[in-house]
C-alpha cells in the first residue's frame, strides 16, 4: 500500500495495522519474524489445536483457519526511538519525514504487539532523550497515541549524547531508530557508539526525500533550516554539483562508520513503501 494511501487515512491505528497485516501475510517460513519472538509458520488447524492459537484476524481476511506457530516466547525489549526535531517537518509530494516515521514505527509496533514483545517510546528533541511510553500493560495502545500526536520542533545536536534512562541491561533489547539521521558534526555517530553493546541491537531507519537528495532545482530559492528557522536565498544551479558531493560524501562515510558489529542501517525514501523497508530490515538482520 502507499504511503500517501496510508495518510489519506488519517489514521495511524489502522495505517499501522494495515502494513503489518501486508507482512504477516506475505511472511509464511521464516525463521525469524520481526525482532523478538521465533516465528515458524502459519499452518491450517487441525482437529486438537487450541482454538485461542487460531490467527482470527487472519482468518477474517483470508477465511481460513490458520494456527500461527512459534517456537519460543518472546523475551525481548523493543525501544523505539523517534527524531522529533525540526528537520522531520521536510515535505515532499505530499509526504513528510515525520507522517512517514510514524507509520513505520506503528507497524513495528503492532508487529510486537502480536509478538508479545515489551516495548517502550522515546523521543530525541532540543538535544534531550525523552521517555514518552515506559514499558508495560498498555503500553502499546500508549505508543499509537503517543506517535499520534507527537510534533516535531528545535533542534539535534548534543555532540556526547550519554543518556542513562537506555543503560546497557543483560536483558535482550532492539533499539530502532526513526529519523533523517542528518548531523552537523558526528551526533548521530556517537549516539549510537554509545548505544551499542552485544546485548542490543541498533537499527536504523534513514528516511530522506529523493529530491532533498537530487536536488534538481533551476532558479532562485529562498532556503530555511527547519530547525534552526534561518533563511537563505540562493540561485539553485550554482550550488547543485557542490550540494550533490556533499551529500554523497555524508551518505557514504555516515554507511562506513556505522560499519559496527549489532548496527544494521536501513536507508530509504519517501515514496518507498512501508511493508518493504519493514522487510528489507528484517533481511538485514539476518
């Protein structure tokens, strides 16, 4: 499904729950689904099986009696971490950053949810980690709310991000991480250098907009940094080839140095669909 399809929805219960149900259905043998619990298959009920294992939601779409099966329960902690500062305001055909991330964690979300998985919210905002949802009963209706109304505003660069509320525990953890990954100096890089341990994973999701990148622009424009407000006008062909450079060397030296063993950085755009970055990290960790 689309994301534009998904925010005409207005929504994000059911866009969330829409793109997870796309995945479950196009997931039928792999060992490992989502990041916590050890899902096998789907397979018919039979005579015997615990009617409670039957998948009803499933059945409601595909009228089939379906077990799930899974081969351990699930232990792990998902933390979700969304960038709410200003640059997740960035538009482009009719999609911004933040509707986008929004989405995607809600899909994550309601793929732990059914996993059985403890989760937790937080936010990077104004140089500060936030906790929005602690973990916990309902905590996974809180985060759909939560995400529902968050706004993004200030800025992101703390240079020595060390924040205590994500200490290193023996417990498993994922850590996934939704934002433009943009920096001014290496912010994000030490973030995450101080996130990792061999009792977490990080994953990444860096979602930029295709013409923030080609910036195929001709004429005058009038810049603003959505963070800082500051504008600038400029003529848009005399800066193009220096712009493109630029954001190639990032991408590629951000890629290297996140070259880290428990790291897994999952680029994407706008107009990618949802369900397909979801399964494209999931590829990735394996």
């Amino acid at each position: 499904m689309l994301t534009t399809e998904l925010i005409k929805l207005n929504n994000l219960q059911l866009a969330g729950k829409l793109v997870s149900e796309q995945l479950m259905l196009g997931i039928h043998q792999s060992k490992r689904f989502g990041y916590g619990i050890e899902f096998e298959q789907y397979r018919h009920y039979e005579p015997g099986d615990d009617p409670k294992r039957i998948d009803w939601k499933l059945y409601a779409r595909t009228d089939k009696h379906l077990v799930r099966e899974s081969s351990t329960e699930s232990n792990f902690h998902l933390r979700f971490i969304i960038d709410l500062s200003g640059s997740m305001n960035y538009i482009e055909n009719g999609v911004s950053r933040l509707q986008y991330c929004k989405i995607l964690l809600a899909s994550l979300a309601y793929l732990g949810y059914r996993q059985s998985d403890l989760m937790s919210l937080y936010a990077l905002q104004n140089d500060e980690l936030r906790t929005l949802v602690v973990s916990g009963k309902q905590s996974f209706q809180r985060i759909l709310y939560t995400l529902e109304k968050a706004h993004a505003s200030g800025d992101w660069k703390n240079s020595d991000p060390k924040f205590p509320i994500l200490q290193s525990t023996k417990q498993k953890e994922v850590i996934i991480i939704a934002s433009d990954f943009l920096q001014i100096n290496n912010e994000w890089i030490q973030l995450i250098k101080n996130l990792t341990n061999p009792h977490r994973e990080v994953i990444i999701f860096q979602v930029l907009g295709k013409q923030e990148l080609d910036f195929n622009l001709k004429g005058f424009y009038r810049f603003k940094d959505l963070e800082s407000g500051k504008e600038v006008e400029l003529q848009a062909e005399s800066i193009k080839d220096e712009f493109r450079k630029n954001a190639e060397n990032y991408l590629k030296n951000l890629k290297d140095a996140l070259q880290i063993p428990f790291v897994h950085l999952i680029r994407t755009d706008l107009e990618a669909p949802i369900a397909s970055v979801i399964t494209e990290s999931i590829k990735n960790r394996k």
